[in-house]
C-alpha cells in the first residue's frame, strides 16, 4: 500500500488515525460494526444507495459501510488516511473488484467529479478547516449528486458514552475546557453548525433528521465496561493510565452499567444526526 504523509491541516489526526486508535479499530472491527449496525442500516437506507451509481464513502475506516454500498450494486470507493483501518478494509474486500479504497486526506484529494452519492458514517468531524474540506468534498460530487452522512449529535445526548464518562471522570485529573467544535467525535453535535458549514462548502438543500437507537455495548455489565474503554471516547481518556488504575476505573464503569443489565444485555441510547445535501 501506499504512504501517507501526515501535513497538511490535518497532520494531528493523520498522525492520530495511524497510531494505536487505528490499530484498535482494527482489533475491534467486528465488534464496533455490530455496536454501529443500527445506525449505519438507517443511513445506508437514507442514502438510497442505487445499482451502478458511484458512491464515496468518506473516512470509510475498516471498510464496513464501503462493503454494504458495493453489495448494494453502488460502485463505491472508500478514502481514509488510517493505514491500518484501509488495510484491514482492503484485506475484507480481497478478492472482489468492488469497492476499491484509498489512502489519501479526503481533505485535501484531487477528485474528478464523478460521484453521485458521498456518504460517511462518523467519519467526517475531523476536519481542521471543515468548510474547506466539504467544498474539496463537494468536488467529488458531480451537479446534482447528494451527501448523506452520519454524525454524532452532542456526547450528553448520548448514554452510551457519557454515562461510563461520568463514572470515570471523577477519578482523572481535571482537564483543560476543550472547544466542542474541534475535530472529534461530537464536533458535529450542533445541527445548524453543520448546516453552516455544509451550506458555506456550497451545498444546497442542507438537513439533519435526527436517528436515535439503543446501542448494544455488551451482554453483561462486566462486558459492557470491558467494551466501552477499550474503544472510542472513554478509551481516549483512560489511554495514559497504568493497569492497575486503568483496572479500578474499568471497575467503576461496571458498577455504574449494573443498573442497565436486562435479560438481553446492557443497551444504552445514542443520538445522532443524518445530515443530507445537495451539491447543485
Ligand atoms: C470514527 S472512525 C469511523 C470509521 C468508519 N467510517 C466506521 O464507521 O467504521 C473515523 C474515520 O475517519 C478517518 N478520517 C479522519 N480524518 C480523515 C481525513 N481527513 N480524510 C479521510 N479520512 C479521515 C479516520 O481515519 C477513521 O477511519
């Protein structure tokens, strides 16, 4: 495979998707593809993904959504900067012409305008210079080819993340106040910010529906705070810690998911949005 160097804008989360987050994605694929199956089943119907159109999906990771799209009949390329995450995608896809992927900053890319359809689940929030990087999208679209991606509406909207984070932080040191809109996973929790930035990119016909679904994290509480620090927002702050204390907060999050143990597991909601455009 192809290199990629991380520059550009976006240096810190290229240098972010390559390090031990992409190499987590990838040991936790299958397990993070049924977690999302829920919410990417409602984007990919949103979507209206069609045979023989060409689709992109952007920040495509191990490649789940680029699969269900080309089984669909859309003729569908994935981009990602995550070396990791593109080969193990690529690895999924081995035998089959599509869909094809490429390693690239969907950022900054040279697309040829010959995509009817850009999708992406989660993988566009970030963006340093987001307005920048929907207009470069927007030159992958050909006219009247749409977007329909989906986001993260804001991390207390969703238990699924901030109920093991309330039972973690308490025991962390206190960290510095972050901007809500920097790239991360609820950078897009304001719907009208997304709009803005969609519409100043100069996509037309700009919308959020809000989807939300339970999430599956686990079969038991044990499972469960197993699953939630080891991959996405919670992992991210317990990534410094030494095992022992990781240990004793991994058992602060199981105490707190008890509660949310039924017969069919624990199950806690999340919130997100199905952004669709246009480009006219
Ligand atoms: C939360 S993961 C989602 C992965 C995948 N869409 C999924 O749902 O399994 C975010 C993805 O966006 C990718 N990403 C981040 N910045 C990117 C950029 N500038 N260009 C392309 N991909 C990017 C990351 O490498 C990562 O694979």
């Amino acid at each position: 495979m192809s290199e990629i160097e991380a520059s550009g804008p976006n240096e810190a989360q290229i240098e972010y998707w390559n390090s031990w987050m992409g190499e987590r994605w990838v040991q936790n694929q299958e397990d993070l593809d049924q977690l999302l199956a829920p919410l990417s089943e409602a984007a990919i119907s949103a979507a209206g993904v069609r045979r023989n159109e060409r689709a992109l999906d952007v920040g495509c990771g191990c490649g789940a959504t680029s699969l269900v799209m080309a089984d669909r009949g859309a003729i569908t390329t994935g981009i990602d900067v995550s070396r990791p995450m593109l080969e193990h995608a690529r690895t999924r896809a081995e035998g089959r012409s599509n869909p094809e992927f490429v390693l690239a900053d969907a950022a900054l890319h040279e697309f040829n305008g010959d995509f009817d359809l850009l999708f992406s689940r989660f993988g566009v929030m970030f963006f340093v210079e987001p307005v920048a990087a929907f207009a470069n999208l927007r030159s992958a679209l050909r006219s009247g080819g749409r977007v329909c991606f989906l986001c993260w509406q804001p991390a207390d909207r969703n238990p699924w993340v901030s109920v093991p984070m309330a039972a973690v932080l308490p025991f962390l040191p206190p960290s510095e106040p972050v901007d809500p809109r920097a790239p991360g996973p609820f950078a897009f929790g304001d719907a009208d910010y997304v709009s803005d930035i969609l519409t100043q990119a100069g996509f037309d016909d700009v919308q959020a529906a809000p989807l939300e679904r339970p999430l599956s994290l686990g079969q038991n509480a044990t499972i469960a705070a197993e699953f939630v620090t080891r991959i996405g927002p919670v992992s991210r702050v317990l990534v410094d810690l030494d095992e022992a204390r990781r240990n004793e907060l991994v058992a602060e999050v199981r105490t707190t998911l008890s509660p949310y143990e039924r017969a069919e597991g624990v199950a806690l909601g999340a919130a997100c949005w199905i952004v669709t455009a246009v480009n006219p």
